[in-house]
C-alpha cells in the first residue's frame, strides 16, 4: 500500500513522497507524481529512507550513559527513568543556578510546522535561555529584507517564461533540484542560464556560463553590473522613477566599482563582466536565484541587499518571469499557540546558536549546566567544532539529546530519548522553495520505544507540573487550529484535498513584487534609512570583509558546501550512502597542490588556528586558485582523528542577522 507523505528534510523543494508500507515497514519511498513541484521525481538521497527508518543503527530505546563522558558507552533505560532523571536534573539545576543554566539546542532535522516547534513552550514557561535561530538564513534574510521588502519572493516556477536566468551562489542541482526542470524549461525556449559562483559545482557545469567568483565579492560584482547597466542605459527609467527610492546615491556609488576595479576585486575578467551585465540589461524577463552562498560571508548581508537591487534596475518586476527569488516561505505563520512566547519571563538570556562554542565554555552567570538537543548535530554543523566538544565534554554539563541515531552529539550525551522518525509522525509543512501546503499523517506507528517531539515534551511538562492547553494539544488540534487562521494567504485553499493529503496552493501571489514592497517606503530601497539610522552604510557597498580575527596568516580560503548525497550532517547514518560518498574530499587547484608538493588523492592536513582536519586531496581546475572547497559535512566520527571540517569553521557573525559566515575561513593546506 502506498501512503502520501513529505519529505521533512530542511530543503527548498519539500517534496510529495508515497512510502509503500508493508507488513508494518516501509519498503519504498517514491515521489508523488501529482505534487506539482516535485513533479513526479525525487532526489537520490530520499529513495534510502526506509533505510532511514528502520535502520540497525537506530536508536530505539531510551538510553543512560555508562562509560566516561563522550565514551558512547550507554546502557537502556525505561522511558519513565529517562523522563524522571530529566526532570530531576532540571529542577536541581534551576534551584542551584536558576533557569537560565538551561540552554536547548534545537534546528531543523525535521521541518513539519508541529514537532519542529513543539519544545519550545516548554523551555519558554521554564524560563531557559533563549537561542537564537542563526546557524543558516537571517543574514540573506536581512538583506532582501532591506532592500525589496520581507514576505516571499518570487516564485520559482515563474522562471519558465524568463530568457535570462542567473543562479547566484546556488547549487540548484544538489540543494534545490527541482527548480532546475523550471530553468529547463525556460531554457527550451531560448533562455541562457549563467550560475555565479566561487567553483564549478554540478549546476555551474551545466550552465551555458560560470562566472568563477572570489567568495566574499558579490557586492562588489553586483556593483560594477549596475554600473555598466547605468553608463550604457540600460536601466529603466519609468520603474526607477516609480518604484524606488535613492537612485541617484546608488549612481555615485555604483560609479566607484568601475570595470577594472571590479574585476580585480571579484578575481573575473572586465570582458565577463561586460558580457554578463549586459545581456542582464538587455534580456526581455531576467530572473535571479539566490543561494545562500553569498549571505555566509562575513559581509552577506551587504551582499544579498546589494544582488537584490538588479531586478529594481532593469524593471525585471514588472515582466512576466522576471524577478528574484530567495525564499518564499509565506503562508500562515503564527505558531505562538505552540510556541507560547508569552510563557517567556522579560529579559531571558538569549545565546546565539552560532557560538555555542563559547556559550558552553565561557558563558557564566550563570554557565550552562544543563544543554538539551534535539533536532540538531551541533558536534557537527555548528562552528569551530573543537570548541563545541569541549563544552559538550564537561563533567558539569547534563546533556540530553533526542535522537534517531549516535551522532557525535548524541555520544556526548547523558541521557539519549529515541526519536521517531517523519514517517511516525503527523505534521503540515510549509516549504521555503515553493508555494504548496501538504499534510501528512503518520505512515507507521513509531518504531521501538522512540516518540515524537511533541510527546516528549508533553510527558516532561506532565512531570513539571505545567498545565497550559498546550502541553496537552494533539497534533490534529493543532492543526485545525493553524488553518482557522484568517491569513490571506489560506483564502480558497482547499482544506478537504489538503485533509486527504493532497498538495494545495497557497493564495500567494508568483510575482509577489507586482504589488509593491514591504519596505518602510513601499518602494525599492536602493538607499536605507533603516540601515542608516543603525550606523551602517545604507546604500549598496563592495568593500570586502576579510577575517579580522588574524586568520589572514592562512594563504587559502576554505568553503564548505553541501553535498548532493547528505543533508547537512544528516543521511550519514545510511552505510550505502557513506559508500557512495566515498572519503571526504577537499578540492584544490593544481598551481595550489604543486606549490605544496599534493598529489592527487593524497591525504592533507588542513589546519587553521582553530583546528584541523584531514581531507584526500581532489586535485582540480573546478576550482580557483588560492580557493580551497569541502564538500558536505560527514559525520565527526567516520573522520580522521573524529575531527570535521567544521573545525575549521569560526563562531564569527555575519554584518546583519547574527549569522554563521561558513563560506569564510582561511586555512593551509599540507600533505
Ligand atoms: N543535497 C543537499 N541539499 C541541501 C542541503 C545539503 O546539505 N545537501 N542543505 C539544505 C540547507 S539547510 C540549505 S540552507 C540550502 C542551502 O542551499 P544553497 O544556497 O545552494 O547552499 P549554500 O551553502 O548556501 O551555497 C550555495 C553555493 O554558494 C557558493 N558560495 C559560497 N560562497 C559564495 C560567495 O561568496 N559568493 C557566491 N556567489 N557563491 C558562494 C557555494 O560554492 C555553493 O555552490 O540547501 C538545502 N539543501
Ligand atoms: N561547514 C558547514 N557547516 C554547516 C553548513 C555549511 O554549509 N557548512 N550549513 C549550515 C546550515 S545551512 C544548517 S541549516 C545547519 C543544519 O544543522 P542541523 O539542523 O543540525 O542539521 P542536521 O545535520 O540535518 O541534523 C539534524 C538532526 O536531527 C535529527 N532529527 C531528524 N528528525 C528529528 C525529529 O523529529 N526529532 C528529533 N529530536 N531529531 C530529529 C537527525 O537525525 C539529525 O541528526 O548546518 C549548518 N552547518
Ligand atoms: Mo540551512
């Protein structure tokens, strides 16, 4: 039998799975062919869920540690021990230190509105400190938000009736895989795509054109494009006039990015930059899609309000698959039935989650004594890892964590809850690369003992003594709830389809810009007062921020994308799928290699002042001199030494948002 599902990962494309379900297990995971945007197929990846789910490495019971701390010696336990130790540990812990010395720890594993936010109240009515969701978005998020407004951006598939399409620090065909068939399509009719970015990914090989960027330099290159827009007049005039505010600042400034100077800057040549401004200028409908690429760098802020300026420029809003797209994410929002920000007591500490390093080892008054994690793999994916395992080491830190599997976190951990999977769970999901709304119930009764987010944190609340609705909520009255909501975004959607597990459009408009902006202006802000009233430059700038910390002692510049077989740390578990990923590799250009005598697949130390890592070295012109590049993030502990690249990475913040800059760090590279 195959039953509608979503797949829950943290990815642009949301995609519409059927999981065949036999005998109680699930057999197969194909995509559903009537979701119109995933359209009918799914990523490699998601096809190994059942080995997802009913994996041998799964954590199925609740388990206590045994051995030393970090020793992965753990012994089960039942769930009422588990439970009852918890809530032990947190009420010592608020009567020695008060609430603040609990810190959760919690992201994206699971994307479902319910259980990605069913802790929360629970930690808000403790009275714990707060985090701060800053490991990915808020920087990009920052910039457009500056300059075009918040609120969705344009939709994807709009991009079919555009002539020009520029994929802008995207890795469209591992990180968003469905928008490249809508580029197909417009491609078919005659449109070129042209991919920035610092190396050749898969996407940029198929492009028509690769502009091979310095990381860190897309203001400057947006810059010397509009310059160019400017001087050959290729702007328009009308929508500038109408539509926009501080053309006439952005002209001076656009003029200090001349030609020479920008290329020198963004490491391109003048007569690619000639080329690719101004057939921008001149296509009919030009659409621009936005990674996140560009916003995890110190400056990415600067640099995703500056991108987002173009479209204003050559009045792409205002043509039928024109536009630009970061995210779109719109539809009904509030989830503070679930989320309870009121529970919160005025003034609770706030820890940013990019510096849990220091957060766990610096921080006091008071410290953190007890970190509860869930749906995260800090020991992974947060930065400068050595850190990070330091804090986690402490004997003086209890630590929960809430897993599928043994993650280097959950090695960590005092306590372990097993988690059920997607598949266990019903939950409605929104999507940040599409318009779609999909509900999903549970596919199988949760495997072993594990359970839910929700109920987990419903049976602590129990054992607390906490009495709010929401400690007590189903997910089905929750999300009756959340579709009552009189957002206009839910108006003629059909909730009986939705009810039945079908895909439902969202009322969101796919030129969301055709109505104006969500600026304090209503316009597009090529000059912020916003910015200016915050003390920083309120028009668009190129000025590159390097590593202020001293890192600049380290010749090579390190990027750390995502790779087309993981998701973030996750999909590690999956041994085929660590077997057709084969050994972490870090790409490097030949006169890089020659010069410190690498030769190919030899393995290298790479090492900053943070930490180090050991990589095979791939020896290639995908990417540029003095740039070295690390696919994905493996696991810790199938590593060298259990060192991950994100020991290179640094707990520094981004010029807005407060976010991580993971494409910024310098390192040498040695055999
Ligand atoms: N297969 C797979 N899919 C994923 C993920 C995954 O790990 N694997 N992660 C998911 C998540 S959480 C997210 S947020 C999205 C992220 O999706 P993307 O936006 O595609 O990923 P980014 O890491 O932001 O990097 C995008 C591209 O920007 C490039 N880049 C790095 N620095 C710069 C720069 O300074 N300028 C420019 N122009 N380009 C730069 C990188 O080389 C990369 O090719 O993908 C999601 N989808
Ligand atoms: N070097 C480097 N580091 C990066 C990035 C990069 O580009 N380079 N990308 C960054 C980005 S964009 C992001 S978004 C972060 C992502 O960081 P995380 O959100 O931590 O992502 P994952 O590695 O997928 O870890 C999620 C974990 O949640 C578990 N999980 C899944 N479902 C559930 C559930 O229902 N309940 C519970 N309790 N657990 C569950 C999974 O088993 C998995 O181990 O990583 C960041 N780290
Ligand atoms: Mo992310």
């Amino acid at each position: 039998m195959w039953k509608p599902a979503v797949c829950t990962k943290d990815c642009p494309d949301t995609c519409g799975l059927l999981a065949k379900v036999e005998d109680g297990r699930i057999t197969k995971i194909k995509a559903d062919p009537d979701h119109p945007f995933t359209q009918g197929f799914i990523c490699r990846k998601a096809k190994f869920f059942p080995e997802h789910v009913h994996n041998e490495k799964r954590i199925l019971t609740p388990l206590k540690r045994k051995g030393p701390k970090g020793s992965g010696r753990f012994e089960p336990v039942g769930w009422d021990a588990a439970l009852d130790a918890i809530a032990g540990q947190i009420q010592k812990v608020v009567k020695a230190h008060g609430p603040e010395a609990i810190l959760p720890y919690f992201y994206a594993g699971h994307m479902g509105i319910v259980h990605r936010n069913a802790g929360q109240a629970f930690f808000h009515k403790l009275g714990a400190s707060r985090l701060l969701l800053t490991i990915c978005g808020p920087a990009a998020t920052e910039g457009f938000k500056t300059t075009l407004g918040s609120g969705p951006s344009t939709d994807i598939e709009s991009s079919v009736d555009s002539d020009f399409i520029i994929i802008w620090g995207s890795n469209t065909l591992t990180t968003n895989i469905h928008a490249w068939s809508f580029f197909l399509k417009a491609r078919k009719k005659g449109a070129r795509i042209v991919v920035i970015d610092p190396y050749r990914t898969i996407t940029a090989q198929k492009a028509d054109f690769h502009l091979m960027v310095k990381p860190g330099t897309d203001a400057a290159l947006a810059l010397g494009i509009m310059n160019i827009l400017i001087q050959e007049n290729l702007v328009k005039k009308t929508f500038i006039k109408e539509q926009t505010i501080g053309y006439e600042q952005l002209v001076l400034r656009a003029a200090e990015y001349p030609l020479e100077k920008t290329a020198e800057i963004c490491g391109v040549s003048t007569r690619d930059i000639e080329n690719l401004a101004r057939s921008y200028g001149k296509a009919k409908a030009p659409f621009i899609r936005t990674g996140w690429g560009p916003a995890r760098q110190l400056r990415g802020a600067m640099a995703m309000r500056t991108i987002a300026c173009l479209p204003a420029l050559v009045g792409a809003f205002d043509t039928t698959g024109g536009g630009i797209t970061r995210s779109l994410g719109g539809g009904p929002s509030d989830i503070t039935r679930l989320t309870r920000p009121d529970l919160c007591p005025e003034d609770t500490r706030i820890i940013n989650m990019v510096e849990l390093g220091n957060a766990l080892t610096r921080l006091n008054d008071p410290p953190v004594k007890l970190f509860y994690n869930f749906m995260s793999n800090p020991a992974a994916v947060a930065p400068q890892s050595d850190l990070v395992h330091t804090g986690l080491a402490r004997e003086d830190l209890f630590v929960v964590v809430h897993e599928l599997f043994m993650t280097d976190t959950a090695k960590m951990a005092d306590i372990i809850l097993p988690s059920a999977s997607f598949l266990e769970m019903t939950d409605i999901y929104k999507s940040y690369g599409h318009n779609y709304l999909r509900l999903a119930k549970s596919v199988i009764p949760p495997v072993g003992q594990s359970r839910t987010n929700l109920a987990i944190f419903q049976a602590l609340a129990k054992r607390m003594g906490f009495k709010e609705e929401v400690f007590r909520i189903s997910e089905d009255e929750f999300i009756k709830g959340f579709l009552e909501d009189s957002h206009p975004s839910l108006k003629g959607v059909d909730t009986k389809a939705l009810m039945q597990g079908k895909a439902v459009r969202l009322n969101i408009a796919f030129n969301p810009y055709a109505k104006g902006f969500n600026t304090p202006s209503g316009k597009v802000e090529f000059f912020s007062q916003a910015w200016q009233d915050k003390g920083l430059d309120p028009l668009p700038c190129g000025q590159v921020w390097r590593d202020p910390q001293g890192d600049d002692t380290y010749p090579l510049e390190l990027i750390t994308p995502p790779h087309p077989l993981f998701l973030n740390s996750a999909f590690n578990e999956i041994a085929k799928i660590r077997t057709l990923v084969g050994r972490p590799t870090l790409l490097i250009h030949p006169d890089d290699a020659a010069a410190r005598h690498i030769v190919q697949d030899a393995p290298v130390r790479v090492f900053n002042a943070r930490g180090e890592c050991r990589l095979d070295a791939k020896i290639t012109t995908d990417t540029r001199p003095g740039l070295v590049v690390a696919e994905g993030i493996h696991w810790p502990q199938f590593m060298d030494q259990g060192k991950g690249i994100n020991q290179l990475t640094s707990q520094r913040l981004t010029d807005q948002g407060e976010t991580c800059a993971f494409h910024c760090s310098r390192v040498e590279v040695i055999p």
